[in-house]
C-alpha cells in the first residue's frame, strides 16, 4: 500500500510536470521582442530555453540601433520563485546559480551587456554604462514577468555579477523582492585606498611576508625568470603591444598579491629561491594574469566600467624600492588598463551614490564576504536601519558561498530569504522521495 501511494504521488506529479512543460512552450511563443530555442535540460528542471532578447544600445534614444542580449531561462514550477542571475561578463552555458537549487526557483540567468554573445554590431564604449545595464535588466524583468507575474524574485550575482545585482537595485529597487550578492565589491575610486590598509593586515605576518619575498625575488631575479615566462608566452603565440613584455611582467608582480588573496591564501604552495625557474614561472603564470594583448582584449570592457564608473584597486609598488623598472615606485600605481581608444576618465558620483544607498537605503539584501578576499576591502556594511545583512565569512575567499558558511550565519540567510519571500525553503518528504525516483 505504502509503495502504491508513492508511485500515485509520483504519477500525480508527472503528469503535472508534462502540462506545465506544454503551458510555458505556449507563454513563451506569446512573447515579443525575443528569439529563443529549447535546450537540454538540466538539474531538474523541466524546460530550458536559450533567448535572445532585443535591447536599444542606447535606452535613452533607440534611433542609435539595437541589438540582442544573450540568457538563458531554466522553468520548473509557475508557483516557484524566479531566480533573476547576473554574469558580469559573458555566460557559462546554462549554469545552475546555488540560489536556485537552495530555493528550487526558476531561473533567468543573463549576459552582461557588452560581453560574449550580446556584443552590438559596433562595441560603443559610452554606452557601457551602468545605466545602460540596469536598463537591459529592467526591459528583461518586464518582459518575462509576463511569465512569472505572481512569483516571488530574487536578483543575484557574483562578483561583478554581484555588483551588476547591487546597481540594478539601486535603479530599480522594487523589481525583486530580494537580492544575494556574493563577494561585490562597491568601490569608491579609479584606484579606491583602502585595498591598502586590508593588504596589511590581511591573514597572518607570516604568510604576508612570504607573498611579498616572493615578489621581490620575482624582480631580483628577473634575469633568471623573464627569459623562462616569454619561452611560455611565444609558444602561446601571445603578445605585448598594449605594454612592452618587461613593463607586463612587472604589473603581474603586483597582481600576485592580489590573486594570492583571491583564491589561493595557501603561503605553503609558494615555491622558494631554491626551487627551479621554471617551478616558479609555472606557479606565478597559473597565481597571476599575464597583461598580454590578449589578456587586455578579454577584459577590455571591465577595464573601460571600471576606469569609467565602477572603480578599481592599485598596486602598493612603494614597497619595492629600486625593484622596478618599468611601473612607477614612488607612488601607487595603477591596476586597471581601459582601451587606449576610449580615453576613459573616471566619474566617482555614481559609485559614492550607490554607495550611500546600500549602506542606509538598500533594503531586503543579503551581502556575503570572503574575509581574505581582497574585494572585501569594498564590502557593504548596512546600517542597522535598513533590513539588510552582510555576512563576512572567517578564512574564506573569493569562492566562499552559501554552502561554505558557518551553520548559524546560514541559519540566519536562509530565515532572512524565507521571511522576505513568504516561503518555506525546507525541503519537503514528497519531493525527497521523487528526486530519488528520478535518479
């Protein structure tokens, strides 16, 4: 009998899964303004669609042109929540965001303007504007809220997709009723100081000093090292015409430390002077980035938003006195490269808006930090005004996630999300006993 139920259940459900997969075929064609295909699905969900969405270049003037931004849409459930997730740069394929597995949610994942396939016909830097972007992602949210118009959503992004998260909700703030921004930095400068004071006390001493040994035996040694790293980069067929390959070694130095903190934090790994040149070499180039032309082409549009709008970190180079060459000791320098077309100038006023909104004004947000994440130096901390959190999560990096959090701040996210969204996200016995059924 207990068996029979089960499987009644289960039929029951199918069945409901097979009319739903028909209505949001129909809903879809019913759409305008979009081009789409289905593709395999994934991780449970029963439809998935590729879109392609059209979108002035310019919001304010649509006689400039339009092109079509790049998403993929990921459909479970009419009643579920719609997980609205921003890529900072171009798409990943169809990836499962966590947020939408922790809230078995639809998901609408986007490309960022600008990036991958969502390029117009001719890349005009002005209208890489953060305006710009929130427009897409307003235009986006209104047409496929004809999908989801009852359903609770959720914005979300990591990193510079987090940020994107944060400045639509600045723009737009009653679009979603929550948002999740993982590791997003808010700086406030082309080149924001206080990457300065965490670099200094970031982890222990020991593994501070052993980050900056290395570098400076980097440039004592470049003799030694510089011929092994270009044999690398001519097999690679890269190139250095932005800078020349001595000034681009000098600036991959300096983003060491940084990159260290990003990801790695691991000072044990660092190989030592007796290690050979080309133990080192492999290490740096896989720690680091190489400023090839190469390089500069894959992030000129994050160069160009930072040097415009978003901001950036510098280097600290006056702790290498007499070390370098090519990048200015005598001062810090800069980290961010724009194209040397666009002749980028900075324009702080939306940044430090922005700011001052997420800070005192931006509701209904949850904020997680990695504590050895560089980009945490630009973390927002809510005031107790607004019904917002910031988690900043002990030993942990660019990579930590919900799922690496600490029992009781998660405990805490999860109430947050469930009270905001008027949801229960405990997983329920039925749908334990169907996933089972479906592996």
């Amino acid at each position: 009998m207990y068996k029979f139920i089960i499987l009644c259940i289960a039929f029951s459900i199918f069945l409901n899964t097979r009319i739903a997969a028909i209505k949001i075929d129909e809903s879809i064609r019913e759409l305008s303004e979009i081009t789409y295909h289905e593709i395999p699905s994934s991780h449970g969900y029963d439809k998935t669609f590729e879109i392609y969405i059209k979108q002035p270049i310019n919001h304010c003037d649509t006689t400039e042109g339009f092109f079509y931004q790049r998403l993929f849409l990921s459909h479970i459930d009419f009643n579920k929540p719609v997980v609205f997730a921003f890529d900072g740069y171009n798409a990943k394929g169809n990836r499962l965001f966590e947020l939408s597995k922790l809230l078995k949610a639809n998901q609408i994942y986007v490309e960022h303007r600008c990036f991958g396939k969502s390029i117009p016909d001719s890349l005009i830097f002005k209208y890489l504007n953060l305006k710009q972007v929130a427009e897409d992602l307003h235009h986006i949210r209104t047409v496929l809220g004809k999908l989801y118009n009852n359903n609770k959503w959720v914005s979300t992004g990591i990193s510079k997709g987090g940020q994107t998260a944060l400045y639509y909700r600045y723009f737009y703030p009653n679009d979603v009723d929550a948002t999740v921004a993982y590791v997003a930095p808010l700086p406030k400068a082309s080149e924001d100081n206080r990457i300065y004071d965490f670099l200094d006390t970031v982890g222990i001493e020991k593994s501070r000093s052993r980050v900056e040994d290395f570098q400076k035996l980097l440039l004592k040694k470049r003799e030694l090292f510089m011929p092994v790293l270009k044999d690398y980069y001519n097999e690679k067929g890269s190139s250095f015409t932005y800078m020349n390959f001595e000034k681009a070694f000098e600036y991959s130095v300096m983003e060491f430390e940084i990159a260290f903190w990003q990801w790695d934090g691991k000072f044990k790994k660092i190989p030592d002077e007796k290690s050979s040149p080309q133990k080192i070499i492999e290490y740096f180039r896989k720690e680091t980035c190489s400023f090839s032309d190469e390089h500069m082409q894959k992030y000129a549009q994050l160069y160009y938003q930072a040097a415009t709008e978003m901001g950036y970190y510098g280097y600290e180079t006056t702790k290498f006195p007499d070390l370098l060459e090519e990048v200015s000791s005598d001062k810090n320098s800069k980290a961010v490269f724009p194209p040397q077309e666009t002749h980028a100038s900075f324009n702080g006023a939306l940044a430090n808006k922005v700011n001052n909104w997420a800070e005192n004004k931006g509701e209904k947000i949850l904020y997680i930090y990695g504590e050895n994440d560089p980009w945490s130096a630009y973390a927002v901390s809510p005031s107790s005004n607004t019904e917002s959190l910031s988690f900043v999560i002990a030993e942990k990096n660019h990579s930590v996630r919900i799922s690496s959090m600490p029992k009781d701040d998660r405990k805490v996210l999860v109430s947050s999300l469930e009270k905001w969204l008027d949801i229960d996200i405990k997983e329920s016995f039925v749908r334990n006993i169907i996933l089972k059924l479906y592996k």
